[in-house]
C-alpha cells in the first residue's frame, strides 16, 4: 500500500511543438495475486497536484514472468519502451513529471533510459543537380529534409526508376518532356510532402 517516486527537475515547455516522454521499463510481478504498479505524473502546480498520463499493472506492466523465487533482476530481453504524449501541457514553463512506484508486494521494478524529446514530424525539401538537360542523362536528386526524417518515398515522372525509397537517389530520363517530382519523407512523428509540377525538363 505504500507509494514512492522519482521526481524530475524543473521542466520548460514553452518552445516545444510536440513533446514525448519515452522510458525502459522491466517488471516482473511476484504472483498473480500479488503485484505493483507504475504510474507518470505531471504537475503544473509545483506539486500541489498532478495529472496521470501513464498507469500500468499486473500482467499489462510486466515484461517477464512472475518471480516468487528471489529478487528479480532484468536480462536484456525483459525490458520494453513506453510512450508518453505530452502535448496538453505545450506551453507550461514550470512542470515537474513523476514516475510512481505504487506497492502491493509485488517484486522489483526497473526504469531507465528516460528520454524526453520534441516530437517534430520532418518538412519534405530537396535539390537536384540539374533540372533541364538532354534524354538519356542521370540526375542526382539529394534530400533537403529537416527533422531528421528515418524514411523517404519518391516518384519521378518520366523517370527510371519511376519511385525510389533511397534518401539521395539517381534518375534517369530517356524521354524528352517536362515531369513532376515528388518526396514524401517520414519519421516516427509524421511525414511531410513536398511536389514540384514541372521540376524537370528533358530536350531531345
């Protein structure tokens, strides 16, 4: 029945767009009838309250089976990332998050590895290093993206190959004509798209 917490230092969200808590968690309950729980806090209030975000328990917090026969100790396997969304508390200069152990003779429980980070989604850009030349040329296109896109998607009208998932791909253009470009680039908050109508123009 007893509780305890791990409290962070003062936290400044007023130039954040998208904040995410991520932590590593491993808990291993003591018995089905006999297990704790983990709950994240955030106060705005310099303590006087707090709003829970995050409550796991039981079998939905655990991440290794029931250990009755001593003191749980993780392997590196027996640990998992969990998320937070943040995003209701954009523009709160004093903030304070808690991680909450919550006892029920349960077992021994792990956190580490706690990250909090803007959650930007990327904006789609790119160069190229010609936009008007004869068929048959190869051209290199380089990704311009900001916010540190994981991912890219890529048509080229016109072009060989016509899609590509490379970051800086090359083309080629056998067909005289005027094509579109187009790049979609993603990371794990989002995509962005960005299409050129146009962009490239092959003579004969």
């Amino acid at each position: 029945g007893t509780s305890d917490g791990l409290v962070t230092p003062k936290l400044d969200f007023t130039s954040l767009t998208n904040p995410i808590l991520t932590f590593d968690v491993a808990y291993a309950a003591y018995s089905p009838a006999y297990s704790d729980s983990l709950a994240v806090m955030v106060s705005t209030d310099c303590g006087m309250t707090y709003d829970q975000v995050y409550l796991k328990g039981g079998t939905t917090l655990a991440t290794a089976p029931n250990d009755t026969t001593g003191i749980f100790v993780p392997t590196a396997t027996q640990w998992r990332t969990d998320t937070v969304h943040l995003s209701a508390y954009n523009g709160q200069s004093a903030l304070f998050l808690v991680f909450q152990n919550r006892n029920y003779y349960g077992q021994k429980l792990y956190i580490d590895n706690i990250n909090l980070v803007d959650g930007i989604a990327p904006v789609s850009a790119f160069s190229c290093s010609d936009t008007a030349f004869c068929e048959g040329t190869t051209i290199n296109f380089t990704d311009l993206s900001t916010g540190n896109p994981t991912s890219w998607s890529w048509t080229f009208q016109g072009g060989t190959p016509g899609t590509s998932t490379a970051q800086n791909p090359s083309v080629t253009y056998n067909n005289p004509g005027t094509f579109n470009v187009h790049l979609t680039s993603t990371n794990a908050f989002g995509n962005d798209a960005q299409n050129l109508n146009g962009f490239i123009t092959v003579y004969a």
